[in-house]
C-alpha cells in the first residue's frame, strides 16, 4: 500500500497536485493572491451578487433576525422561515409545486438521487456530467449506464433497452444544463421527449444555468419553455446568486417524498437562515429588471471573449504541463485563469477555464482575449512571446 507521501510524490509527477490558494482580498472582479492584483476569470459568480450590496444588507438583516445559525436538522427544529419562505420562491421561480434547499449543490444529488431509486432501478448520465451527479447515482445503489456526451441517439437506444428489460423500474436521466467544464447546452427538448416517450424521470442540474439563462435567469429550462416537463429541477445558488447552498424542484409528492428519503437533507444540520434570507433576495434581484440588465451585460462581455451562449468558456491545451504553463503565464501578466485537470476533466483534455461576470469591466475583457491570441500566436511560433500585462 502506497504511502500518503508516495501518493503526493505521484501527483506531483503528473502534473496533478493541487494545492489551497487564498487570496488576501474579498471575492470580487479583482482580487488579490500573493500580493498581486489579478482580473478574476475563475469565479462562478455570473452576477457580482457575491459582493452586491443588497445581498449583503440581506444577509446582515437575516442574522439580526434570525441569528448565526438554525442549530438543528430541518425535520428536528431547524426548519425556520427563511427555509420555507426561500423554498416557496423557489417553487415560483421555476413554476412547481414545492422545493427542498440543502446545504450545498453537492449535497443534493447526493440525497435526491439515492432517494428516488433503488438496486432494481437504473440512472443514465451523460459522459460530461458532474462529479456530484455521477456520485449520488453510484451511492443510489440503481444501475449506472452513461451516453457519449449530449448525443441523443445512444441516449435513445439505452432507454429502449432498458425499458424493454426492465419495463416497471424507474429510469432517471441526469444531466446539466450548461456543462460546467466545456460551456455547451444540454439538448434539452429532445432529452425530454425521450424521457417522456420512455416513461423516465429527468433530472437536470441548472447550476450554470441559473441566474443566467432564459426570460428571468431560471436557467435552460425556463429559456426553452419546459420547466412544466422536468420532474426535477436542480441548482445551486453558489454561483449565480452569489451565495452558498442547494436546491431541487419539483411536484408536491416528490418533494414530500425527499423529505423523507433524502439523507443529505434529513441528516444535516439545516442551512443558515441568515443564508436563506439572502437568497431569497437574490431570486429576487435576478429576476427583476436589474437581474435582466446584468445578464445583458453579461452576454456583452462574453461576447468579447467568444460566441459561446454562456460564460464558461473552455481553452483546451491538452497536456497538464501546457495548461498550468498557460496559468501561470496568464497570472504573470494579472489575469487569474484557472487550469483545469483530471479527474475534473478528461485526460489529455486539461484547459484554461475561463468565466465570465456581469462585472467584469469591458476592458479587462478586451485586455484577456488579447492576451489569450497573443498567448495562442506564440504557442504556434514554439513559445516565444508570452502574455500581454493587463493594465
């Protein structure tokens, strides 16, 4: 048996290691590490709500009347207003019946979908879902098939399979909506029209969705005028709505149902109401005319970056070595672009991961896609000129 050192000493090797680097400043477009000052590209915060000033005057006012913390699991006496007050907007925001928060994205697959099935039942995943994703299905104990990423004739041909085999087991499609790792948009409709037609369930994760996509920012579903069709609706407010914490959507009887089943949720201590009361003011801003104004100018600084639709925007290098080169090239010249490597991505796949913000000033836009073509011309030319600095 390997040693934890032998264990690092490999990584390390691979290109692999990981290590926490904080940074001497609040989360923000521009932060401080190391005593540099960097343009963030690496923060989920789509929005700037982590650092907008009603969700901060929302989340002092929750902890003067709430207090610090719930001090006990929801169904024990946890459960305080904030909860259900946040739960009820959720359920209008994305036109169900009820919800369920937790404590953290991760946290709800992890409940939801041990909760729903069972060893005689099957899930089916895309290939690029995520970690949480493929973790609550493998802890459900229910048969795990995965279909090449977002192609809806294997995903097709796995669901009549299996419905012919096992015609009275639950079937739970799971995917993203925004991919977190490549940016791209889950085929929605015909997701569901499979799903319907083979009697599943879906279940779609929202997290890089919500807050940026459709009429009033509750994501892919509600953009292509399905949140009817999804028996579950999942997100996370950690982006988005610049906060922390989970949630799922769905009918009445399922969110019953998950209240009893879902050990994420039964067991844990209940989220802090000051945090609810926050996040029900942030589903508030984002689907207000502010929150449409954000998203515009949102799609205006992706737009100088890229086509994409989203703000998670992929360069793919391919070998560790060039992406934390990349990184750090990028960092020398102030822009904090993260690399990304397995298992978080594929091998030989490991990319610069670059995210947008409402925030973002236009010219630290503009100042990284110069970067990034002068970065790209002199990995053509074999590395001779580096990043432009970011003024």
């Amino acid at each position: 048996m390997a040693s934890p050192a032998e264990e690092l000493r490999n990584l390390q090797a691979g290109g692999l290691l990981r290590a926490l680097q904080p940074l001497d400043s609040p989360a923000g477009p521009r932060v401080t590490r190391a005593g540099k000052k960097l343009w963030n590209f690496a923060s989920n915060d789509y929005l700037g709500l982590a650092r907008h000033p009603e969700i901060e005057a929302a989340l002092i006012e929750g902890v003067r009347k709430f207090g610090a913390g719930s001090a006990a699991s929801r169904l024990v006496c946890g459960s305080l207003p904030p909860h259900t007050l946040l739960e009820k907007s959720l359920a209008e925001a994305k036109q169900t019946d009820a919800a369920l928060v937790f404590s953290s994205g991760f946290a709800t697959p992890l409940g939801v979908i041990p909760a729903i099935l069972g060893k005689s039942d099957f899930v089916i995943l895309d290939k690029l879902s995520h970690a949480c994703l493929v973790d609550g299905a493998r802890l459900s104990g229910a048969t795990l098939r995965v279909f090449p990423h977002n192609d809806l004739h294997k995903l097709r041909r796995l669901l009549a399979a299996i419905r012919a085999k096992a015609p009275a087991a639950r079937i739970l499609v799971a995917t993203e909506s925004v991919f977190s790792m490549d940016g791209d948009l889950c085929p929605l409709r015909g997701i569901v029209e499979l799903v319907e037609a083979y009697n599943a369930l879906l279940l779609l994760d929202e997290a890089h969705g919500f807050g940026v996509l459709g009429e009033s920012g509750m994501g892919l579903a509600e953009q292509e005028q399905l949140q009817h069709r999804v028996t579950f609706q999942m997100g996370t407010l950690s982006k988005a709505a610049g906060l922390s914490g989970g949630y799922v959507a769905a009918s009445r009887e399922w969110i019953d149902l998950l209240t009893n089943r879902a050990r994420s949720f039964v067991y844990s201590t209940a989220p802090p109401p000051a945090l609810c009361h926050a996040a029900r003011a942030a589903i508030h801003l984002i689907r207000s005319a502010e929150g449409l104004t954000l998203r515009r100018r949102l799609q205006e600084n992706i737009s100088r970056i890229s086509a994409s639709a989203t703000p998670v925007i992929p360069i793919v290098l391919g070998s560790n070595e060039a992406a934390l080169a990349a990184a750090a090239d990028l960092a020398d010249a102030g822009f904090l672009v993260p690399a990304i490597r397995f298992p978080t991505v594929p091998r030989g796949t490991a990319r610069l991961r670059i995210s947008l913000s409402a925030v973002h000033p236009p010219a630290a836009a503009v100042a990284l896609a110069a970067a990034l073509q002068i970065k790209a011309r002199g990995h053509a030319e074999g590395g001779a000129e580096r990043v432009r600095p970011c003024p």
